[in-house]
C-alpha cells in the first residue's frame, strides 16, 4: 500500500531533520551529542517522539545525516509515482510532503522553490496554455541544480513532473497544485528562507 510507504519514509525524514537541527558537536569531549532543548522543540514540531535507538543511529555529523539521506533515495519513491501524482490527490499529498522533507534537510529555501512556482503560475495566467513553456521550466531547474548540487534530486523529480504536466492544461493544473503542496509542506516543517 503506498501510504504505508510513504508514511515511513515520511517519519524517517522527520527524524533525519530532527537530528540535523539537534546533535551537536562538543570539542572538548570530541563527541557529538544532543542539545536537549533543540531536541524536545524539534519532537513538538515534527510532532515525532525519537526512541533511544534513534538518537544513538542518528547522533552524527551534518554531512554524514545528509549522506544518509542521500544514500537512502526518498527521491526515488516519488519518481516512480509520479504520473500517480497526476491521478491521485493522496499521492500528490504524500509525495509533495516527502519532497518538502527532502528539501529542508538539504537546507533549500522557501524563495528557491517559490521561484519555479512563480514561474508556473505565470504559464497559468498565460493567455493560451502551451506546453513548451511548461518544459522549458526543466532549464531552469536544472541550471539551479547545476549551480547547487543538493538539488539534484529536485531536478530528478521535475523533470519527469513537468514533462507529465506539459501533456495538457488538466495535467498541468496538477503539476500546479503538487509544486504548490511542495512550497507548503516546506514550509509547514520549518524551511527557511
């Protein structure tokens, strides 16, 4: 069951952000430990509670939580939905959460991915809907991807959504509405500008 899925992956990220915002490094110990503070606002926030063995896996520096993540493809489970994600405002929801996950952990900011909202809302207000220019979005991510190589993964996802939502003004509408969740979700978790 896809919910299933991606609610596990969903929590795991909340977990992952936690620990990123949380652990820190104390020089005189030369060990990573938890702020305590920073943990118990984090657990109200992501409104996830970490177990012991949670804090002990996840007690590491940024760039190897970030590695992990990496390592792990969330990205993935949302490429393979992605022309779900056009059908299914349960998958859209699910996938646009995972990706607003993904991209906090990654440190991108709500006005990079407003950008390319901005963008299609533009496409939106057009005065014919044509589907090139809902392609030509793909540049622009991928120029962003280029310049920041954590969007990759960003990249990876809409490009397959844009071409599904250049398709026709019904699919493209969808893609509107996934891109707004993902600036949403993104949000909600904190993503800062």
């Amino acid at each position: 069951m896809p919910d299933d899925i991606f609610t596990k992956a969903i929590e795991e990220l909340k977990k992952y952000n936690i620990a990123l915002t949380s652990v820190t490094y104390n020089r005189n110990q030369r060990v990573y430990l938890w702020d305590e503070a920073k943990l118990e606002k984090m657990e109200k926030e992501f409104n996830i509670k970490l177990t012991d063995e949670d804090k002990e896996r996840l007690k590491k520096d940024k760039k190897t939580l970030k590695n992990e993540i990496a390592e792990k493809s969330f990205h993935l489970m949302i490429i393979e939905k992605i022309q779900e994600i056009f059908k299914s405002a349960e998958i859209l929801n699910y996938s646009a959460e995972l990706l607003g996950l993904l991209l906090r952990a990654f440190d991108i900011t709500t006005s990079q991915i407003r950008r390319y909202l901005d963008s299609l809302r533009k496409i939106k207000y057009a005065n014919e809907f044509k589907s090139g220019d809902v392609l030509l979005q793909q540049v622009k991510i991928a120029y962003a991807a280029g310049r920041n190589r954590d969007l990759i993964f960003f990249y990876m996802i809409m490009k397959p959504a844009l071409i599904e939502g250049s398709k026709s003004e019904d699919s493209f509408k969808e893609l509107l509405k996934f891109v707004e969740g993902i600036v949403a979700y993104h949000r909600y978790y904190g993503g800062g500008d």
